[in-house]
C-alpha cells in the first residue's frame, strides 16, 4: 500500500517567489517532507506540482523541488 502524502509544512509559504520575478503557486505535494542529515550540508525535501502565478495557460502545471537547509 502506498504511503499517504503529508500536507505542507507550517514553515513554507504555499507562493515561491523566484528572484528573477516569476511566482509559483504549491498546489499538491508529490512526496513527503524528507530529510537527509548525512551528508553536507544537511537538507530537506520536497516535491510539489505548481502553476505559475499571473500565467494565462491555465492547464499548464510545473513539478517544483523545494530544498530546505
């Protein structure tokens, strides 16, 4: 049986704002938060299906890494 995705955790924002102006919208988490203290630096990760915010094509979907260190 496959495990069941977590929602988003309360520290991210559900609008990523990237520096060069473009902003995406968190609408369904791909995977669960997962985290690696193992290696150098120590991270965690998650994967999410986005949509661009302000973008006229409406159907078109983005799959967005978030990596917390």
């Amino acid at each position: 049986m496959a495990d069941s995705i977590e929602p988003l955790p309360a520290f991210l924002d559900t609008h990523v704002q990237l520096p060069d102006g473009r902003s995406y919208e968190l609408l369904q988490p791909l995977t669960n938060y997962r985290s690696c203290h193992d290696g150098t630096p120590q991270e965690a990760r998650m994967v999410f299906i986005c949509k661009q915010r302000g973008s006229q094509l409406l159907a078109e979907e983005f799959v967005m890494k978030v990596k917390v260190q």
